[in-house]
C-alpha cells in the first residue's frame, strides 16, 4: 500500500470544518482554473488578468478582516488560503497575499473607519487592487531607512521618491506608499490610479514570480488628497504590526510550494521506470522522499501552531520570524530535491517542478531575508540587538 498524500500525521484532523471547506474550494481554484493555464503567462512573463474576477469569485479575498465584504476567516484559514495559492502557483500566490494581506490589512489596522468604508469593500470584490509600495532602492532589509517624503501643501500631501519591488505596482487601483513626513515619522499614503506623477514601470528579466509584476515606481511631487492618509498610522511601528501580521502567511506560502513538489516528485517517481523498475523503489529515491514528508510534516504542524496563536491574539514577530525562516530554507530544499527527482525533466515547466524551483528563490528572500529573520529571533532569545546600523525613528 502507497501513502501518496502529505497528510501523513492526520494534519486535517486539527482543522475545523469551516477551514477544510475553505481549503478544498481554493485547491479546487488552483486546479481547475491555475494550472491548466498558469505555465503559459509564466513562460512569457505575463499577468494573467484573466483570473482575478475568478479568484474574487471563490470568496477568499481579504483573508482575516471581519466586515465590508471580507471572508473574516481564522488565521488557520488564511494559512490555508495562503498555501494552496502557492500550491497552484507562486505568482499567484503572489498576487493575493500583496492585495489581501499587505494592502488591505495595512488598511484595516491603521485606517479609519470612513477610509475602511471607502477601499476595502471594492477591493475584497477585486473590483480594485491594492499594492504595498514600502521597499526602495537603497532600502531593502533596512525599510526602516525609508527616504520617500511627504509635504504638507493645504488639502494635499505632496510625495516624492523612489520604490522598488512593488508587487501590483503597476496595475493597482490603490497603492499605500509609506513615507516619511516633515516630522520624521512614517506614515502610509493611498495613492489612487492615475494620479499625476505616479509613474510604475514593470520590473524585467525575472527568473522567479514571472506571472506576477513587481514595479519601479518613481513619485514627483504625487498630490494625494489629506483624507487619503491612514488616519491611525504615526511611525514605522504601525508599518512593521502589518509585516508581523502578514508574515505568517509566507511561512504558509512556502509550505504550498513544498507539498506541490512532493506530490510532482512522488508521482514521477512511481511512474518513471530505470533499470527495469520504477525508480521510487531505488533506495536513495526513497531516502529523498521520506525525509521531503518529514520536513512538510514538522512544516504542517508549525504553520497550524503559529496560526492558532495569531487567532488567540499571542504571536509575536519572532514566532512569524522563526517560521518565515525555517520554512522558507526547509521548501528551498524539498523543492531542489524534487527537481533532482524529476532529472531532466525537472527543468521543463511543462512539469511544474521548474516553475515551483524558481519562484521559491523569491519566496526565500521577500518579506524579510532568511538572515534578517534570524537576527530577529535572535534577539527574542538572547535581549541583545545583532542588527547594527539602524537608526531610531524620529517621533
């Protein structure tokens, strides 16, 4: 008898039915809808507009948020939402996790109620997309250094700058741009499409996430309306509760690229025959194979944890740290041994391993690098701060 799901310690039996349904509908998304197509936009490094109404369709946008419009579904749930986008395909993962999670979580928690009441509403039908336009040029890892700024000028905040990496960038309704005001302090800022001198252009020669566009934006003298500031944002402090809130979900995501891999990696194995046999019967084939299962096994349980602790309002930045990195390099390495598994044909994105190698580089360094997330539990367990250089924000 042949164990071929990655459920192998009844991982299921931990979820609620509710977040069952929800996983099995987004599996069901992923299947149907992503992967008959997603290797064509991939190739071509294009965007496949054409799957936006229907990912709103499954009523998953807006993960976590309660109200206007939103699922408000457990963080469990979320995870699982997280997993199974990444599952079907990085990019499109991608995509769902800038626009529900960083943009309209970075409106629910520092907005207002009236500005909740204006964006998340269409955004949660996907009728409008949102981006996070925080990492610039020179300031990756340390954001906190942020150099984008914003005037005062009557009605109108005036924004000048530069970012980079901006997922959504280019096609967003609504980017929330992070700036530093006269007084020093950080602050978020929507800018709405078309506003004069806002200018995105799509980054090229990607080798990971080519489905999804990241932009250079550059900002001269962008006038965006007073009302349009995040009412309850007042230091890069409310900017990192979004990131701490957020990032969980990429321990997930790495999770969903790794059972994709497994499974590509199990089934080829059974099917392909060297030697006379098929070569999952080889030794070493299996050694491979077991110790895959292990790591997303250990991966499950951690991911469920952590998310249970965000429902109970316990997790802290160092617990999504410790997950972000420990999933993010354990994937990278199930996912290169799924590679091997395949042989030659693991570098032909006809079977999906190529595409799932490539976009985990992305997912091992976005939203926080595994050395970044190391230093920060490093400093939970030791009281002592590794991370040299960083200045304090002027409050």
């Amino acid at each position: 008898m042949t164990v071929d799901s990655p459920d192998f310690y009844a991982f299921e039996d931990l979820l609620e039915p509710e977040e069952i349904a929800i996983r099995d509908r987004v599996r069901a998304f992923g299947e149907q809808e992503v992967l008959p197509r997603i290797n064509d936009y991939w190739e071509r490094a294009d965007f496949p507009f054409e799957l936006v109404p229907r990912l709103a369709e499954i009523g998953v946008v807006g993960g976590i948020i309660e109200g206007y419009g939103c699922p408000g579904m457990s963080n469990v749930a979320a995870g699982l939402v997280a997993a199974e986008l990444a599952r079907a395909d990085g990019s499109i993962g991608t995509f769902n996790g800038v626009h529900s999670f960083l943009a309209m979580q970075s409106i629910a928690l520092l907005g207002d109620e009236e500005q909740r009441e204006r964006w998340l509403p269409e955004m949660a039908r996907l009728e409008k997309i949102g981006a996070f336009g925080l990492t610039e040029p020179r300031h990756g890892s340390d954001a906190v250094g942020l150099e984008t700024s914003a005037r005062r000028d009557g009605d109108a905040y005036v924004l000048n700058g530069q970012k980079k990496w901006i997922g959504n960038g280019s096609i967003a309704d609504y980017v929330i741009v992070w700036a530093r005001g006269e007084d020093g302090a950080v602050s978020g800022y929507v800018v709405e499409k078309g506003t004069p001198g806002y200018e995105a252009t799509v980054m090229t020669g990607k080798t990971a996430l080519r489905a999804v566009w990241q932009a250079e934006i550059t900002l001269t003298d962008v006038r965006v309306p007073a009302e349009n500031k995040l009412a309850n944002c007042h230091s890069f402090k409310d900017v990192s509760q979004v990131l701490d809130r957020t990032r969980y979900t990429v321990a997930w995501r790495a999770l969903g690229l790794a059972t994709a891999s497994y499974e590509l990696a199990l089934a080829h194995a059974l099917q392909r025959e060297q030697f006379g046999q098929p070569i999952a019967g080889f030794q070493l084939v299996q050694d491979k194979l077991a110790r895959m299962l292990a790591e997303i096994t250990s991966m499950q349980l951690m991911c469920w944890r952590l998310s249970k602790l965000a429902d109970a309002g316990k997790m802290t930045a160092a617990m999504a740290s410790l997950a972000k990195m420990n999933h993010a390099a354990k994937a990278r390495a199930i996912v290169a041994d799924a590679r091997d598994i395949l042989g030659g044909d693991g570098i032909l994105i006809d079977h999906h391993v190529a595409r799932h190698h490539a976009d985990m580089e992305a997912v091992f360094t976005f939203e926080g690098t595994d050395s970044v997330q190391a230093l920060i539990v490093g400093r939970a367990i030791t009281g002592l701060s590794a991370i040299s250089g960083r200045k304090p924000e002027k409050s």
